[in-house]
C-alpha cells in the first residue's frame, strides 16, 4: 500500500470537506487522550511491574520529552515529504506504540514503547491543524478549528474518566488497545479519503535548528517536569537549565538566519501572531494546570476515587465541546477579539472563586463551576489559535502549526511545575500555620479534645498515654489534608491572576478573518516582511 497515492490533490475549496477534518479530529483526539488517560493507571503499572515511584514517573515523563522534541520538525515534513504521507506514517507509529504499550512485558519495553508513541503523537496534532488550514476554505476556518478543537480541549477531562472506569472495571493495558482498532480504521480513511499536498522542497536542511532543539527543547521540559521532586535549586535541574537556555539561544539565534528553519521565528515579527502565542499558553497552562490539580484535591486530599474525579471534570469537558463550534462561527463573523474577552473573563472568576474549595465543598457545586470555565475555554481556545494562524501566509502554516503547538507543549509542562512547586511550598506554609495553632498541651480546643480522648481511652480499658498520642495522629493527619486543600486553593489565585492577564492581553487581540479563502492583509504583509517564495 502506497500512502503517497492520492485520487486527489490537497488544496483549498469553497465547500469543508468535512471527511477530512473527521480524519483529523480522530487522530487529534487519540494523541491527545494519551496525555492524560495513563496518570490514573500508574498505580496499577506500579504494582504490575513491580517499579517504584520514580521509574514509573518516566511513562509519563517519556511520552512529554519525545512530544517536545519532534514537534518542531512536523512542518519541515509535512513541507518537503507531503502532509498526507508524513501524517499517515505519524499515525501508524502512534498505532504501532500503543499496541506495543498494551504489550509491554517490562517497565523498559512501556517506556520504549511510549517514546515510540509519542513521536507519531508529537507530529499529529500539529500536521492535522495544518492539513485543515491547507483543506478547508479560510473564509470558515473558524467553524472548522471550532469542530476540531473539540478533541484537544475534551481529550485532557475524559482521559481521568475513561481511564478511571477501565483500570476499575476493565484491564489497564486496554487503555493502550483501545487505540489500535481505532487507529487502524483511520488509517484506512487517510489513504482513501485525503488528497496529498504539493511538495516544498527546501534548499537546506535545518540539522544545526533540529540539534540545539531538541537538546534544548528536552532539558527545558526535563527540568520542569522533575524541579517539585528534586528541587529548583539542585544542581542537576540547575545544569539542566544552563543547558536549555544555551541551546535554545543558539537555536534562535540559528533559526532567524537560516534560509530552510525548522521553526519559522520570523513570524513572531507579527504582533497578531505573537500575541496569539502568549494567549494560548495562558490557556494551556490553565487548562492543564486545573486538569493536575483537581485530581490531587480529589483523590488525595478528599479521598475520593480515580473515577469519581473523572465524573467531576467531565461535564466541563462537554461544555467545551458544545460552545467550540459556536466559537468558531463567531469568529468567522465577528473575529476573535470579543469572544475571546469574554472567554477570558469567564475562566479568570471561575478559577478565582476555586479558591474556595474546600473539604465541605459539594461536589455539584464543584462540577458547576468548573464546567462553566469549560464553557470559557471552549469560547477562547480555537479563536485565539485561529488568529495566530491566519496571520501567517498560506506557504508556512505548516511552521506555524508546529510553532503554536509547540509553545503550548512548553508552557502547559512549564506552568505545571511552576504550579506544583507553589503547591507543595505553601502546603509547607500552612502546615507550620496548622500545627502552631494545634498545640494540644496549651490550646483550649487541645485540653478539650484531650479530655475527650482520656475519656475514650478509659472506657476501653487503654491508658491515658495512649490518648494522647492518638490525639496527635489524628490531629496532625487532619492537618496534612487542611493544608493540602489549602495549598491547592492558592494555587487557584495565582492561576486566576495568569488568566486575568490572559484577559487584558486579549483587548489587544485584532480581527485577522479572512474573507479570501487564500490571503489576508495580515498574511501578505508577514510574507513581504519574511522574504520568502510561496
């Protein structure tokens, strides 16, 4: 089987070929999923494999460094070797290492198998938007991108729901099997169904861009994801850092004097561009961000089930998904910046008023808010990323897919660490907060919780010592979950002040619709600027 042979050509039509972007909203949606769905079944792994806590950690942490590595390269392939072939061979590896995943005898067969996951997942997501930038007239691109964005913004809250039911109910390797008959079934309709691009040929390859990337690239998202367990200040993650900074300043500096780069930085010289990039990594860090904590406030701070928290989050993720295509319809009509200040503002006072959850919270109450900030996400997500790309010409939306993609892989695993670190740091705070107001030998509610325990100790024949010392267990195990609570729940301020930033940013966002199913004024001033033959 050829999957270079097309019955038809890629190329842009007055009509949304609408098979087209199902193709590509299902191999999105099984990347993606693959994110999140596996955190709740590392337990199961750990048991499995016999494997402790920081070995398992590499499941995740593999599949994170190989995703920041090859995205930068998906336009550079998609270009010289054609979007439908690089996207077919993307997703059979993606295919191939969850079957290997499910088949894994090992923790290094698993982690093996998750890079090799990774590296078609890392080239799907960004060739798929750009393959429905190539395919779909520009004039609707925001309905389309509204249909697709459905699958990036549900994927992260169905993840701990699926996942939850079938280490529970099921088997933990179906997580992994599950995309195999899937897989395969879109691997037939990308052969049938997707016409090939025209060839770009490049006059260099970019290898110097591609090694200081990925070196680069993998220490920074290393760093970040291993900071909260080994410490910001620890001289490996301080190394690690020296090394990311080094390498991505000579990848800058490489990139913007390189005739063929892998990541076209030159578009950021437009401001829509730009501005649409910072936006969407608030975005991803706040989306992401709520995804890693309310799991642990869940779970681990109020006791509740893996499955539980997925039904909690889930709602948000359909009411997302229900508001995208409204949002796309919107701009299409009206541009980005008003739906995406009121999407803004929607997710800075939902994730503001979250700093209120606490262990007396209801989760209706819970489930409420947070899928009304669902419904911001979903407003503001596909606008802002459909800005960034119709500001750029329609011959680089391949190097703009792989550079909007990739900001937002670096900043979501960069906002989580920095979250995390905040996390346990004021954990720490109000812990030593809890325990000098719970002094049980001087305070009037210790004497008196005293008493009652001396009393139970009595009446079961045990010693009054013996009170005492369960007094201080409880106590200080009620206190550990306080402060977790707490914690979580600053947290929340501090990500409600990254989205009120979000939110100012957002006036400065400028209609960039295109009318012109191929050009906008925005595009062709940024293709004069930059130089380049289309």
């Amino acid at each position: 089987m050829n999957p270079t042979k097309a019955p038809k050509k890629m190329g842009l039509s007055e009509e949304i070929p609408w098979s087209v972007v199902i193709i590509i909203v299902i191999g999105t949606f099984m990347a993606i999923l693959d994110s999140s769905i596996v955190n709740v079944a590392l337990p199961k792994m750990m048991a499995v494999f016999g494997a402790n806590t920081d070995t398992i950690a590499w499941v995740v942490t593999a599949y994170m460094l190989t995703l920041g590595v090859v995205m930068p390269l998906s336009g550079y392939l998609g270009d010289t070797f054609g979007y439908k072939r690089c996207y077919f061979m993307a997703l059979a590896l993606f295919v191939t290492g969850s079957f290997l995943c499910g088949f894994a005898w090992s923790m290094d067969s698993l982690i093996v198998a998750r890079v090799i996951q990774a590296v078609g997942g890392g080239i799907l997501t960004p060739l798929g938007m750009a393959i429905i930038y190539k395919t779909c007239p520009r004039a609707r691109i925001g309905e389309v991108l509204g249909v697709w964005g459905i699958s990036s913004m549900a994927a992260p809250a169905i993840g701990p729901t699926l996942g939850g039911y079938i280490v529970q109910y099921l088997d933990w390797r179906m997580i992994f099997y599950i995309n195999v008959p899937i897989g395969l079934i879109n691997l037939f309709l990308v052969y049938t169904k997707l016409g090939e691009s025209d060839l770009i040929k490049g006059k260099h390859f970019d290898l110097t861009g591609v090694i200081f990337s990925s070196v680069g690239f993998f220490c920074l998202l290393l760093a970040t994801s291993e900071a909260s367990t080994d410490g910001w200040g620890s001289p490996f993650i301080v190394s690690l850092f020296v090394i990311a900074v080094i390498s991505l300043t000579a990848f800058i500096i490489n990139e913007i004097g390189h005739p063929e780069p892998i990541l076209q930085l030159r578009l950021f010289k437009n401001m829509v561009f730009t501005i649409a990039n910072v936006l969407a990594s608030i975005l991803a860090i706040g989306m992401f961000g709520v995804t890693f904590l309310m799991p642990i406030l869940i779970q681990d701070a109020l006791g509740q089930t893996a499955l539980k928290c997925g039904l909690i989050l889930f709602p948000a993720a359909i009411a997302s998904g229900l508001v995208m295509p409204f949002s796309g319809w919107f701009f299409d009509r009206y541009g980005a910046r008003g739906i995406v200040i009121t999407g803004t503002a929607i997710i800075a006072v939902t994730t503001y008023m979250m700093h209120n959850f606490n262990d007396l919270t209801p989760f209706s109450y819970m489930t409420m808010l947070i899928m009304v900030r669902g419904l911001g996400l979903g407003l503001c997500m596909m606008p802002t990323t459909n800005a960034g790309m119709n500001a750029a010409p329609p011959n680089l939306v391949g190097r703009a897919s792989a550079t909007i993609n990739q900001v937002r892989q670096v900043s979501a695993s960069f906002g989580i660490a920095i979250l995390s670190t905040i996390m346990q740091n004021r954990q720490v705070f109000h812990a030593t907060r809890l325990a000098e107001a719970a002094n049980l030998s001087t305070s009037t509610t210790g004497l008196a919780m005293q008493g009652r325990l001396i009393g139970l100790a009595y009446q079961f024949g045990q010693p009054a010592s013996m009170s005492s010392a369960l007094g201080l267990g409880l106590v200080y195990i009620k206190m550990e979950y306080i402060s977790m609570i707490q914690s979580i729940d600053d947290v929340f301020i501090v990500a409600s002040v990254l989205c009120l930033l979000g939110f100012m940013l957002s006036f400065f966002l400028m209609d960039v619709r295109q009318r012109h199913p191929a050009r906008s004024e925005a595009a062709e001033s940024l293709r004069e600027s930059i130089a380049l033959e289309g």
